[in-house]
C-alpha cells in the first residue's frame, strides 16, 4: 500500500522555454516604428553615400511603406525649390536606392516638404564613413540578407 501511494506523486510541469527573441521584440519595435519616419537605419546612416552629396544636402530619407516588391520611400525635401529638383533626380535617385537596398525593394519615390529636412542632415557632428571596396561586399550581403527576410516575411 504504501508503494502505491509513493508512485501518485505528482512532479512539477516542465517550463516552456523562453520567447524567441525575434517574437518578443517584434511588438515593441512596431509600435516604434509607428513612431517614427525612418523604416531603415542603414538608410539613414548611409544616406550621403547612397544620394550623392548634391542629393543629400537637398533632403533626407523618410520611412519606406507598401509591401515589397512596389514600395514607397517618402523623401524629405526643406522647401518647395528643392523639392522641384529633387523631382527632376527621382529616376536616379530610386536606382541608387535599389541598389543599397537591393534589386525592386523600392518601385517608387514620394517628396514631402518638411521644414528642417536639411537641417537634421548638417547638424550630425562626423557625416558617415564612407562605403571603401572592402564594405561593397558586405552591403551585398546585407541587402542579399534584407531581401531573403522580407521573402520569409511575406513583404513586411
């Protein structure tokens, strides 16, 4: 009898195992990116060497939205005048963007006029280093890499 009773002891459920951390950061970056107006820090970072300094001085990118392939890249010009020209270089522009972020990442390229685009440009402290031979391969990767993501993503 008091075999019996020793085997209905009952042992603790196992844990599960923790969130992965993909799925638990997921929802506090989206509600950041909703926040913000930049969908790509390498963009950003990058953004004088991606433009071309004539571009960049003019304006500074904004957020990309759509799904891939056919997204938007909202750009941000300080006036109506750089806006105009920014208008005239948009077919440059978005072939120099594709190829940082990767071939039809972004089919078209929005202007918005915001008062202190450039300013935002001229205030860093040290502009990016700029891409050598060494980094064009790992931009290839990185975009590569991007790509595959929003494939297994289904384009978010």
């Amino acid at each position: 009898m008091r075999k019996a009773a020793m085997t209905l002891k009952t042992t603790r459920s196992v844990r599960r195992a923790a969130p992965k951390i993909g799925r638990a950061s997921a929802s506090v970056f989206s509600r950041l990116l909703k926040k913000t107006s930049y969908a790509e820090p390498g963009l950003c970072d990058h953004w004088p060497d991606i433009a071309g300094p004539e571009i960049a001085a003019l304006c500074r990118p904004g957020r990309l939205t759509g799904r891939a392939p056919g997204r938007t890249l909202e750009i941000h010009a300080p006036s109506g005048a750089a806006a105009a020209q920014l208008q005239m270089q948009t077919e440059a522009l978005l072939a120099r963007v594709n190829r940082y972020l990767g071939p039809g990442a972004v089919a078209r390229i929005t202007i918005v006029q915001s008062a202190g685009a450039a300013l935002r440009q001229t205030e860093q402290s040290q502009p990016a280093p700029p891409l050598s031979g060494d980094d064009t391969s790992l931009g290839t990767a990185l975009s590569s890499f991007r790509a595959a993501i929003s494939r297994k993503n289904g384009g978010k």
